[in-house]
C-alpha cells in the first residue's frame, strides 16, 4: 500500500509513533511535576526510531544511546520499567537478553564496539541476527565509532549503524563536528554502504532500515544511514538551547513535526480517521499514565543493591555487620 506495508502494518507504525511521542510528552511533565529525573527529550525523532525499528524481528537486537531509551515500547517493554530508569530505580535495569534491547548508553557511541561484537558472534555461532545501534551526529566524532563501525565492516558482521543528525551536540552544531560533506560520506573509509535520509519522513527511514536489514541478514555486513532533521526541543530537560539555537528555526521545523505528517498521510489514504487517531492517543496516554501509578507504587530500592553485583568479595569498607 505504502512503502510495501499494508492497511494494519501503517496503521501498527502509527501506533509505535504516537506511543513513543506520548511517553515523551509525558515525562517531560513527569520531570516538571519532579517525579522523574533529567530526561533526554526525543521529541520529533519518533519517525527514525519506529521506522527503522519495524525493519526488525522480534529476535534483532537494539542498541539505544540516551536519546532511545524508551525504545523497548515498540517491544512491549512495560512503560513503568522506562520510567523506573529515569527514576533511578533498580527495577528500570531490565535484562537485554529478555527483550532483546541492551542498555541504554549514556557514554557517547561507546555501545557501536558491543554491537558489532554482538552481531559477529551471533554470525560465528550461526545465528541470523542483526543489531541495530542508534547513536547522534556527535558520536561520529568518537573513537567508539571508528572502533564499532571498522570493526562491523572488516567481520562482514550484521550490524545496521543508525546516525540520528538531529544538527546538534548539545550546543556544537554539526558544522562545527565533521568536514565531511554529509556523515553517510563517512561509510566510504569503511568500505560499506552509507545513505541519507529524510528522518521526520517515517516511511523512508523504513525502507532504508529494510534494505540494510536485508543486507546484514544476507552476509553483506553493516550499512550506516543517516537520518536527517533538526532538534526542535532542548537537549534535556538541563538545557536551556536559548543560549544558542535560533528559535525561529525551531518553529520551523516544530511545524512539520513526524508523527502529524504521517498521520496525514494515512488519513489521506483512507487508513486513519478521527476515531482511530482519538483511541490511539487514549490508549497511549492509558498506558502513561498506569506506567507512572506503578513506577510511583513500588517501594524505595534496597541500597545494598548498589553493591549487589560490584564485587566477587566486597573489599573490608564496603562490608558491615
Ligand atoms: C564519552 C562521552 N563524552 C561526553 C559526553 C557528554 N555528552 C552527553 S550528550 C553529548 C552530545 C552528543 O550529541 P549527539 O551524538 O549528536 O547526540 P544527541 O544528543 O544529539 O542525540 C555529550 C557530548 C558523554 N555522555 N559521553
Ligand atoms: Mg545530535
């Protein structure tokens, strides 16, 4: 029908889009109300994380930076375990190996080393799984991406490099981070395919995801896309961008945000109408809100936990009793 998806395929993308949007509306009042801690918003960069995450099965793994990490949802990750780790509860630290989804990564383009050495072992004990590692314009400047990317390329390794260009490091402009021309130019020194695409257009986003899916599954090793766009909201809930972004650009590009250019799209191919875009925003503000009533009902963490898995034989200070 569209981008090779059918009615309930868009309509599934839809819903990953406005449940991911809604978390991230949510925490940010979450945040303001003191219930969560600082928070990466990720508003506007919906359209790259469902996108390119639909080109996955269920058994492909992901790997989140900060800026991704409420991407367990498109899993079905309970809202609660997200809100859990920005609350620095214990019960946020999920398992990777039960979802699938490995930690998130604070440290910048530090978790592209472990998504390659994921993916080439999974390709030296014959499994067909791809990792998928997300990371920002930033972390292009970063060793860990020379090391992953390198790596990936040389172990013909199924690993699928997502740049989210959101135009900014905080503060440094992406012109201010890279000579080179576009950062997809960076998949040449690798000797593997680097391509650019639109990132608030959802459906391109999948369909480069697709092909470089297809591709790593294949044999052919990893592909690096570049999705573009423009931050339109702070950095984190610690930033105040006023100190440098011009704020008419991010009306700008606030105007022509993803998920509404999606949902137009499909209202205008017959696959939405108000009724469904009004029980899709319901549910996913149900969900919001039952995730923050279960995340605030469990009781303060045991701060043994802090030591729990730290030491073999804690050293004599950290022992008591
Ligand atoms: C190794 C490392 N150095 C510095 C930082 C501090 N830091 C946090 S976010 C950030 C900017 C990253 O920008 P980018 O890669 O474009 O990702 P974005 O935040 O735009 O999604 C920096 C430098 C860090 N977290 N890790
Ligand atoms: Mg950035």
């Amino acid at each position: 029908m569209e981008g090779g998806l059918g009615h309930d395929a868009l309509l599934e993308l839809y819903r990953r889009m406005v449940l991911l949007r809604t978390y991230d509306e949510r925490s940010v009042v979450y945040h303001r109300q003191g219930r969560i801690g600082t928070y990466a918003i990720f508003w506007n960069h919906e359209a790259i994380q469902a996108g390119a995450t639909f080109a996955l099965t269920d058994d492909d793994w992901i790997f989140p930076s900060y800026r991704e990490s409420a991407i367990g949802l498109v899993r079905g990750m309970p809202a609660e375990t997200l809100l859990q780790w920005w609350r620095g509860h214990p019960s946020g630290w999920w398992s990777p190996a039960d979802w699938n989804v490995a930690s998130v990564c604070v440290p910048i383009a530090t978790h592209l080393p472990h998504a390659a050495g994921l993916a080439w072992g999974k390709k030296l004990r014959g499994e067909d799984t791809v990792a998928m590692a997300f990371f920002g314009d930033g972390a292009t400047s970063e060793g860990a991406f020379h090391e992953g990317v390198n790596f990936a390329a040389v172990m013909d390794a199924p690993v699928v490099f997502v740049c989210n260009n959101n135009g900014w490091a905080i503060s440094t402009p992406v012109s201010a981070q890279s000579r080179a021309e576009s950062l997809a130019d960076k998949a040449i020194g690798y000797g593997i395919p680097g391509v650019r695409v639109d990132g608030l257009d959802v459906l391109a986003v999948f369909e480069a995801a697709r092909e470089a899916v297809e591709r790593a599954r294949a044999g052919h090793g990893p592909t690096l896309i570049e999705a573009v766009h423009y931050r339109a909201a702070p950095h984190a809930t610690a930033d105040d961008p006023r100190a440098y972004i011009d704020p008419e650009r991010v009306e700008q590009e606030r105007a022509h945000e993803c998920v509404g250019r999606f949902e137009a799209l499909l209202r205008d191919r017959g696959v939405l109408d108000d009724d469904l875009v009004a029980s899709t925003r319901q549910d996913a503000e149900d969900l919001m809100r039952a995730g923050i009533a279960a995340a605030e009902a469990e009781a303060p963490p045991d701060p043994e936990l802090l030591f729990a898995n730290a030491y073999v034989n804690p050293p004599g200070n950290m022992r008591h009793g």
